[in-house]
C-alpha cells in the first residue's frame, strides 16, 4: 500500500498545482460537495470529479434562480440562459456552464459511450474544475482591502449567507 500511494504522489502534486480555485466560498449546502470535486481530481478519482462538478452546476444555477426569482425548470442549460438573459450570469459564465454540463448524461447515467480513456478523463475533470473557478470567480467574486489587511470585500454579498450585519458565513477550500 506505501508503494502504491508513493507511487500516486507526483501525479497528485501535478494535478493540485493545475487546479485554480476560490479560497472560500460561501457556506451555502452546495459548498462542500462544490469543493470535495477538486479533491477527487487530484486523488485521481476522475469521474466523480466530473459528476460532483456537473452537479454543482446544476445546485448553483437553482440556487441563483431561485434568489432572483426566475423559473427554475428542470432543464438545467434553459434555466442558465434565463439566467444570462437576466444578466446573472455573463457570456463567458454561460460559455463555462455549458462545457461544464456538455456531457452530463453520459456520467450521470453511465451511458455506454461515456469516457473511458483514463488520459482524457483526467483532463476532462482537471477542464471541468478550472470552469467552475471561472464561475465561482463571477458569481462570489471578493477581494482583500488594501487599506486593511485581511479584511474581505464581498463585490456581491447577497449570495453569502449573513449572520449579522458586515458578516458572511463562509466554507473555506483546504488544499489536498
């Protein structure tokens, strides 16, 4: 068993370094499975990275409806363009979702043609993972004031859930 995970370990130091991720994000229900997907990718466990990924995409895309009261349907591609039209999400936010779910029945539901080349499952999740940062990046974008180190700037804090006033709860990223 040593041998076999020493013999993991470069392949998980080259997958960790090519995942871009948020710190943190909000502490909404989606948040720990939204970043448990990084670490199956760099555990190697490929398609549940793509599956939990598509997912999220698809708990996200309820959870934005839902907060701008806009028909949630089931189809998860229809209710992302209500969501662009409404300008919630922006071109390249619908252009990630979209590769992001191109091929979700397939690993939802096994299908036979589903992927199998363990080379381009790898780079499918590690596409799958880098997508999701280019949307959390839109939809929880923050950054860090200047003028007070450590202090959080939330640019749309109606997404993060709020215990009190100048507060957020958050889930934050541990690196595998």
């Amino acid at each position: 068993m040593r041998a076999s995970f020493e013999g993991e370990i470069p392949g998980r130091l080259r997958r960790a370094a090519a995942v871009r991720l948020r710190s943190f994000i909000p502490a909404h229900w989606f948040a720990a499975a939204a970043s448990e997907c990084a670490g199956m990718y760099i555990a190697g466990f490929f398609y549940g990275a793509i599956s939990v990924a598509q997912s999220y995409v698809e708990a996200l895309s309820k959870y934005l409806a839902e907060h701008h009261k806009i028909k949630v349907g089931k189809d998860t591609l229809a209710r992302c363009k209500r969501l662009q039209d409404r300008e919630v999400l922006s071109a390249p936010g619908f252009d990630a979702v979209t590769r992001i779910l191109n091929d979700r029945n397939d690993f939802h539901h096994l299908n036979k043609n589903v992927e199998q080349d363990f080379r381009k499952l790898e780079e499918r999740a590690a596409e799958c993972i880098n997508l999701l940062h280019l949307v959390e990046s839109e939809i929880f974008a923050y950054f860090f004031a200047s003028e007070m180190p450590g202090q959080v700037v939330l640019l749309k804090p109606e997404y993060w859930p709020s215990p009190a006033p100048g507060q957020a709860n958050i889930h934050l990223r541990q690196i595998w």
